[in-house]
C-alpha cells in the first residue's frame, strides 16, 4: 500500500509540474513607436501642426518623465491650436518604469481636466483622455476628435 501510494505520489506531482511548465508567456511585441505615430499623422492628416517636445519641454508638461530610462519616447503636441492633441507613446527598459511614466504621464491629464485646459470644451476632452500600458509600454492619448480610434489603433498592437 505505501508503494501505490508513493507511486501514485510521484505521478501527481510530475502532472502538477508538466502542468505548471506547459503554460506560455506571450512575448511583447517590438513596435516602432515614431512608425505608429507617422501612420496616425497621416491618417488624420496633422502634417506640420505637430512637434517634438525638446527635453525643456518634456519636462515642463511631463515633469520627471525624463528621469525614466527609455528605449523611445514620442512627445508630440500641437504648435499652436486649442484642440487636445497630446500624444506620448513610450518603451521603457521595465514594466516598473512604465508604471511610473503612466502615473507622470497620468498627473498631466488630470491637471488639464482639473481646470488647467481653461475652456470647458477642452476640460471636456482632457477628461475622456486616457493613459495605456502594455508591459513596458506607456501611452498618453489626448485627442478630442479622435479618442478613442487612436486608443484602438494602440490596443491593437499588442492583441496580435
């Protein structure tokens, strides 16, 4: 009986680890993070409405996003305009860094729907923004007129 049951054991136990050992991860996906941007500036057509935020810059609307160690970053806003079109798409060297950019990224939302945007139209589209993580992506996508397609364009990245 003490053999049966050390057999049956033994069995049980290299189920549980075969179990265990046949579960699959699925590795990130490595995009190219100013390819996607172009893509949507072409879609929607922004051309030379939009810029590179110099590290002065980023720093002034993303205080501390530059200390995050990243392997790309796209800042872009627009030159001169009222509409909410902010875009910061990033690759982080760890999903820790990522969550840090998502609360740094997370604070500039809030505090242009918090009153910062001035004109209750823009208060509006600040609020409906949205902050994306993938892993070691991060995402901030302020955009009135095209929320949530380019929120899907995003997402689908990584649902492939």
């Amino acid at each position: 009986m003490k053999k049966f049951l050390t057999m049956m054991m033994a069995v049980l136990t290299l189920c549980g680890l075969t179990a265990c050992g046949s579960k699959t991860e699925q590795a990130e996906p490595d995009l190219d993070l100013t390819a996607f941007y172009q893509t949507l500036a072409e879609e929607y057509g922004w051309g030379d409405e939009m810029m590179d935020l110099d590290s002065e810059m980023l720093e002034m609307y993303f205080p501390g996003l530059s200390e995050i160690s990243a392997k790309q970053l796209v800042a872009k806003v627009p030159v001169m305009s009222y509409a909410v079109n902010e875009y910061v798409f990033m690759q982080c060297e760890s999903a820790e860094d990522a969550a840090k950019a998502a609360e740094i990224l997370q604070t500039r939302i809030d505090t242009q729907a918090g009153g910062d945007a001035f004109y209750p139209e823009t208060i509006d589209q600040w609020k409906a923004a949205r902050v994306l993580t993938h892993g070691t992506y991060a995402a901030m996508i302020a955009s009135g007129e095209h929320q949530a397609d380019i929120e899907n364009a995003w997402n689908a990245q990584f649902n492939g």
